[in-house]
C-alpha cells in the first residue's frame, strides 16, 4: 500500500533526498517546503511555503518492467487527482507534466538508485498568480488559479496517493498497457506542432511502450527522452 510509512518535515532540500533502498515499497516523505526542489534536466521547482503538495515515493518496480514509465504513471495519478479536486480535465504533456487549460498545474520526476525508483511529484494546490514563476518554460498554474478555491493540501495528497497505489499496481502487473487507455484519452500533445530537440513536427501520440511518437518532415520518430517544446 503506498503512503506507509510516511515521514513529513517542515523544510528540507528536497523530499527525493529523504527516501534511500533502506525504506520499504511504498514509503513517502512529504514537506509543506522545498529548498533545492528538483525536476528534469536539472532544472528547480520552486513553490511558496505551504502551497503544494509535495511527496516522494520509494518504488521497486519488478525487473521486467521499464522504470522510466513511472513518469507517465505517476503523472497520470496526478492528472486524476487533479480532476478529483477541480471537476475539469487534466491532460499529461509527455513526459512529466500535468497541464490544465494549458498550463502546469504539477510534475513528476523518477530516480533510479540501485534497484528502487523514487518518484516525486508535486501538485500546484493554492499558489496565487503573484507566487506562481513567471518566467517558466512551461505557464503555470495551481488548482487555486484555475477556479479561485483554496483546498487541503492533505485531500489532495490523499487523492493523488489512491490514485497511484492503483495505478502502479496495474502497471507492475501489466506494464503501461494497463493504464495505456487512461493515459492515452489525456495526451495533451497529441496533434500539436512541437519541437524534439531540434527536430520540428506534429505529435502523434504517446505510444504503448511510453515514447512520444512524432512526425516530422524527414519521417516518423519515436522519441524515448528528450526537451519537448509546443506551439501555444
């Protein structure tokens, strides 16, 4: 069951740092602050105190499933939550955002270390725009901007947290094919202009083995991993 044992801090750098392979399957590390908050490529995520929710995951994915799928898994857990606590939809920009309305409401990040994947997400719950960074890759968004209502942070979390013990479990029983349907029915790049690094064409879809299908002017591609930019 995911959610236990659960350890909650105040503050730390960031919650990825609070799992290790001594923690059992299942375990989360929560905080109401992140100060070194890390999403891909390196980059931060940046959040005003008490505002998200903030939680990371330890998993031990079985050995013939592909970890890297986890992003687009717990991105969809996100994606339901946020659906759950909004009454809108929520699509998945592949690999790891949470877009409502076209903005990112919530990211994922996945790290493999020696055998367990930690899986941290946070969800964008009662930013104001004024908190919300202004200068993002992605425009961004909380729940809180999107229909004016503040919400606990810890409904949100329990959401998110049921949505992901069902979803995982599937997916450790049947690979993305097991969740392929939900995922799919939320690819907020599908049919959209978008570049691949470098590589300009028109997204196809998020494929069943969790690369992103595109086609460009040369051919066909599937890309596995890589900085995706999209045509507002």
């Amino acid at each position: 069951m995911i959610g236990s044992p659960h350890r909650h801090v105040e503050e730390c750098e960031s919650t990825q740092l609070l799992l290790g392979t001594e923690h059992p399957e299942g375990a989360i590390a929560t905080t109401d602050h992140q100060t070194g908050g890390r999403g891909r490529r390196g980059r931060t995520w940046v959040e005003a105190p008490g505002t998200a929710v903030l939680v990371s995951v330890l998993l031990r994915p079985p050995p013939e499933r592909v970890a890297p799928q986890l992003s687009l898994v717990g991105g969809l857990a996100a994606a339901m939550a946020a659906e759950d606590a909004l009454g809108l939809a929520a699509q998945i920009k592949w690999p790891n955002d949470v877009m409502v309305d076209r903005r990112k409401v919530a990211g994922v990040l996945a790290e493999a270390r020696d055998g367990v994947v930690v899986l941290g997400i946070g969800i964008n719950v009662n930013q104001t725009r004024e908190q919300l960074p202004l200068e993002a890759r992605v425009p961004a968004a909380s729940l809180r901007t999107v229909d004016g209502r503040e919400r606990d942070r810890e409904q949100v979390l329990d959401l998110l947290l049921a949505h992901l013990d069902r979803l995982y479990g599937a997916w450790r029983e049947g690979g993305l094919d097991a969740v392929y349907e939900d995922l799919g029915a939320r690819d907020f790049l599908r049919g959209r202009r978008v570049t691949v690094d470098g590589a300009a064409g028109t997204a196809q879809m998020i494929t069943r083995d969790g690369r992103l299908a595109v086609e460009t002017d040369s051919g066909s591609i599937e890309v596995e991993s890589g900085e995706v930019a999209f045509e507002r």
